[in-house]
C-alpha cells in the first residue's frame, strides 16, 4: 500500500477544523479511506493520539518507511522499530546536544539569517514566504552541514525534489541518488579531517565504540530535507502571519522579544506544519469501540489533538499568551522528532531579527489572498507585507 502524498495529501483545504472537531465530538475513533486511500484508521482527540503514539509495542512506525524509503535511503529513523530506532537514534542524539545547537545559532544559523534579513532592504512590497521562509531554512540546513556556499543552491533544488517526491516519483529518486554521491565526497573527507559542522559530527560520533555507517549518515541527511526545512519554512511563515495578522499580539512581541518563543508555540499548535502520521498495528487490537486488526494502518491526527477543546479553550484561535502545555506538533513517545530544538532555534532567530530590523513591518494584502492551507501540510499561501510604515 502506498499513500498519495503528492496531490490527496498536500490538499489546498482552507478550513479542515470544524470537520475535525466533529469526530472529536461524534466519531473520535473511525475508519476512513480520506488521508490513505485505504481503510485506515483515524484518531482525532488528544489523549487517543498520545496513548497510540507512545505504545510502541502496539504500533509500529514501519509505515514511514513504506513511505519514504525509495527516496531517504535504507535507515529511514522514523520508520524503525525497537532496537534498532533505539540504537540508531542514539548515534545520532549527540549531533543535537543543547550546547552544539546552541554553538550552531550564535556561530551558523544568526549570521546566514541575519544576511538574508538585510537581503530584503530597499524592497516596497515582500512576500515573505517566497523571500524568506522558504529560504532560510534551506540556508542554515546547508551551512551547519558544512556545504560549500557554491552548492547551495544545488542542495536547496535536491531538497524540494526529495520533499515532493510524492507528486513526482522520478525526479525525488534521481535527486536522492545525485545527493547520496555528492555527500558520499564529503563523508569521506569529514572522516579524515572533520570540522565543527553537522555532517562531521555525524560522521565521527561514537557510542560503544560504533559509528554510523555511510548509508546511515546519508539516510539521516536526507531526512533533514523533510525534518529541517519543511517543518520549519512553514511554522515560521504561520507564526509570522498569526501575528501580522493581529496587531495587538504584533506589538506585544515587539515590545517584549522574550514573547517569540511562546508565539512560535501557538503556531505550532495553532496550524501545526503536519497535520498527521501514520502506524500499523502489530497484532489485533481495540481503539475504543473500533476493532483493529494486525496489519492495519492507524493515522494519528496531529492537527486535531492539537486543537482538543478538553485541552484548549477556543482552540481556534491563535493566542501566545495560553498557558504552555504539551502538543502533538513534533509528534509523541519514541518517535519525538530529534530536530525539534533545531526547528525551534531557527525560527525563533528568524523572527527576532526580522522583527528587530524592520519594526514598521505590517501586512499588506493588496489583491492576495493570504490564508493557510492544506490537509496533510499546512502553510500560508503568501505573506505579502510592507517592511516600513
């Protein structure tokens, strides 16, 4: 079975919440062919999402590897099983410690942002999706990994090829394959000679005495492309048209900078970048009232967890100031995903010097039609603005 995850998936959908907060209401466990196009079934409420996800034993992740391996090679992590996800991620955890992620935001990922940043001065009118979220992302993935500036736009068009591969199967394969030998080069120089950069990191990090193996290392760049760039060009575009959107939240995170870490939060949970992710039950089971048996995929909807009115009130509307609490936005259990920390990083550096440098900044919709779209990922179709009062 294989999902359809270039044209059924993406979607162009305005407005998927009041369908969504009818299954929580009436039909929070059921069987749907909407997001598989085969009888899968769908989980809407909060609590039912986090008991599934963190019940490793009930539900394997070998879907996202059904899914995604033709393109992100052999070691696709979110789609192991125990042990091996365990031992995989525990050679890769180190490249993501708190104190080098914090080293890659002053030293890597401020000064490519901050470039980019001043790159929009003199413009009248910017959207800033084309100009900006869609950029930067793709810079700092390719400036911690080491890539020469030269191969970054090389690198940026392999990313999108292998990001959309479901609407075009040819192109993604022969992008991963172009990748896989041009990174191949690198792997191979970092293991002689490493430097301060992620893909050295990787390439001589050890636990019990083993290391990643080359198509390993290649496996998890690969997964970058979906895990860094994607997640993070759409969140950051989101929070930033929540925002611009309402000027009173605007000005309070202008006023007080410390604010951007709780707004990207609330984008998150607010419109989170992936609305759902799938599991197969390992053997016969029962969601509710629901019969499953083994070998069924199970979709768990992120998006709608995330908008539980057991946990959030008036859950459609985007409001920084809520009272933090946990969301499914980066997933659940085992699988959490490792660049969590990294995604929130950028963003966060994204927005405090994009605000700081252009304090005038205001929405300016003119004939668009900015809104946030999509069934499977969500994302602002433009954020057109004038950086200057």
């Amino acid at each position: 079975m294989s999902l359809d995850v270039g044209s059924s998936l993406a979607g162009h959908e305005r407005d998927p919440y009041p369908a969504l907060a009818e299954h929580r209401r009436s039909a929070p466990v059921a069987w749907t062919r909407r997001y598989t196009g085969f009888d899968a079934v769908a989980l809407y409420r909060y609590d039912d999402v986090a008991a599934a996800l963190g019940d490793d034993d009930t539900w394997s992740a070998a879907s996202a590897k059904l899914l995604y391996q033709e393109f992100m090679g052999e070691y696709v992590m979110v789609g192991m099983d125990e042990p091996e996800h365990r031992r995989y991620r525990a050679l890769v955890a180190p490249a993501f410690r708190p104190r080098i992620l914090e080293a890659w935001a002053d030293g890597r990922i401020r000064p490519l942002v901050e470039e980019l940043v001043d790159s929009l001065a003199g413009e009248d009118r910017v959207d800033l999706v084309r100009s900006f979220t869609a950029r930067f992302p793709v810079w700092v993935i390719a400036g911690i990994l080491g890539l020469p500036r030269e191969d970054w736009l090389t690198f940026r068009r392999w990313s999108m090829a292998i990001i959309d591969g479901g609407a075009d199967v040819p192109r993604a394969r022969a992008a991963s394959q172009e990748l896989a030998a041009y990174f191949q080069v690198l792997i191979d120089q970092r293991r002689v000679r490493p430097g301060d950069d992620l893909l050295s990191e990787l390439a001589v990090t050890e636990l019990d005495g083993e290391r990643l193996s080359d198509e390993e290392i290649l496996s998890f760049v690969r997964l970058l492309l979906p895990a860094g760039v994607e997640t993070t060009y759409r969140s950051s575009g989101t929070v930033l048209l929540a925002l611009l959107s309402d000027p009173a939240q605007l000005a309070a995170v202008q006023g007080d900078p410390s604010l951007i870490p709780a707004a990207i939060e609330e984008g998150l949970r607010w419109e989170t970048p992936v609305l759902l992710t799938t599991r197969i039950a390992r053997h016969d089971t029962r969601l509710g009232e629901v019969e499953v048996p083994a070998g069924s995929w199970m979709v768990a909807h992120l998006g709608s967890a995330n908008h539980d009115e057991s946990r959030w009130d008036d859950p459609e509307h985007f409001d920084l100031f809520r009272p933090p609490r946990a969301t499914m936005s980066f997933g659940h259990g085992p699988h959490t995903c490792l660049g969590m920390h990294l995604s929130r990083i950028e963003a966060r550096v994204a927005l405090e010097l994009l605000l700081d440098r252009y304090p005038g900044i205001h929405l300016d919709p003119g004939d668009d039609d900015p809104h946030i779209r999509g069934t499977l990922f969500r994302s602002p179709t433009c954020v057109p603005v004038r950086l200057a009062a």
